[in-house]
C-alpha cells in the first residue's frame, strides 16, 4: 500500500518494511522542483541522509540501464543517456525525476539489489519494465524475491497518444490492447501503469510483490506536476518530482 507521510510530504510504501535498511519515496509539489539539484540535496538533508551518494539519470526516454560505478566517490554520479539504474551499494540514493512518467522502484530481498527507472510510452514501448526485471536477476536475483513500486504517474484518463503510437504498441504488445488501451476520439487513451503492472507479472514477479499509485498526476493539482497540464499551458508552473530509493 502507497500512503502519504504528511511530515515529508512524500508518498511512501508499506514495502519498505520488508527491510529496515530500505528508505522509499515520490515525493509531491510540495518538497519543491526536484528538476534543481539543490532541492533533492536539501530533502535528504533534511533525512539525514545527505551522506549517501546522489545518483541522477539523463533520462532520453530510452531503454538504456546503468550500473551505478562502485569506485566512483563522488558525491553526485549523473548517468548519461540512462533511464534505468541498478546498484548492489549501500549508502546510496538513486533518484528518477518525473512529472506524469512512471517512476519505478525495485529492491530484490534475496541479493540486496536495488533500482530505479523512469518509464514513458516509449520506454513502455521498449519494454523497460522487463529489462529492469532481467537485469535484476542476471546478478543473482529471482523473480520471487524481487519486489516492484509503480509511483504516481498520469492515469489514463488523462494520458492520449495518437494513431501512430498505437500503432507500434499493437505490432508488438497487441496482447494488452483490451487491458491498457481506450479508444477516444482519432485517438487511444493508454494505462501505462497497467500495463507496466502487466508485463512485470510477465516478468515472473507476483503480484502481490508489486504496490502502485491509484490517483493522477494531472487530475491532482495540489500534489503533483504534470507536464501534460502544465507545461504547453504555462511552463513557469512546471516542475518535477521525485522518486528514490537507499539502502543503508
């Protein structure tokens, strides 16, 4: 279950407790625009975490994992072109950064690994959730050790693509299209976290091994940005936040 802890303005899961060492979150509007770096400093110290090592990713929407540099000692790695990252270090926070795309969390119980992914159509489109899955097990996890957060993201009453998107989900996803896909219009309105929930179970991971976020980023104003409703519209409105996670 994903709940709001009003004192950090973060949204967290009971999953977390599965192992003490473990720190989750997506944080809301109110922490600030985790797009400056200053902001995400700020929060963790704040936790009191400050001292982990801040890993970021470029994010280009693309299928690209990383394996976060266990002999980098600085305090902030940034990934290029990455949009998912894995990591068998302590003491470090991997963050993705999101305003209506999937921040995903992953922690396997059995090696101690842990992950992060920023997922988008087009990373859906790839199949990222999948890969995070795979690359999670090819160092020595299995898929019923393996636990999966889907955070706030935009609901698909809100989320349309065109015919053209639809079209490359069906030439290789067609077996979701009742599931995750809508008609509306000369359009189709997608359920990127059903679908990601979907190929995950896919994935060998049960579903009771997976929490996920019931309410919209674009329908919630007060919680959360969206670019969808904020940036064409006003772009001084928008911002990002923030989804991590640390294992002490």
């Amino acid at each position: 279950m994903i709940y709001l802890n009003t004192q950090k303005d973060t949204y967290v899961t009971s999953l977390s407790n599965l192992r003490s060492s473990l720190s989750i979150g997506f944080t809301t509007k109110k922490v600030g625009d985790c797009r400056k770096i200053s902001v995400i400093q700020d929060y963790f110290k704040y936790y009191n975490l400050h001292n982990n090592k801040l890993v970021l990713l470029e994010q280009i929407h693309s299928a690209n994992i990383t394996n976060t540099n266990q002999h980098n000692n600085s305090k902030i790695e940034q990934l290029e072109e990455s949009d998912g990252v894995i990591s068998l270090e302590k003491n470090v926070i991997l963050v993705v950064r999101v305003a209506d795309c999937l921040p995903v969390i992953y922690f396997s119980l059995k090696t101690g690994c842990i992950g992060a992914a920023h997922i988008g159509w087009r990373g859906t489109l790839k199949n990222l959730m999948g890969k995070m899955i795979e690359n999670i097990k090819n160092i020595g996890s299995e898929s019923n050790d393996i636990y999966i957060i889907i955070g706030p993201a935009i609901n698909q009453c809100c989320y349309e693509i065109d015919v053209d998107a639809y079209g490359e989900f069906m030439s290789v996803m067609e077996r979701y299209s009742k599931v995750a896909f809508k008609p509306h219009g000369q359009k189709f309105r997608l359920n990127l976290e059903r679908l990601n929930y979907e190929l995950a179970l896919e994935s060998g991971i049960d579903k009771t091994h997976i929490d996920y976020f019931p309410f919209c980023t674009s329908c919630n104003s007060d919680h959360f940005f969206s670019y969808r409703r904020d940036y064409k519209k006003n772009s001084e409105l928008f911002g990002e936040m923030m989804g991590y996670i640390t294992v002490q």
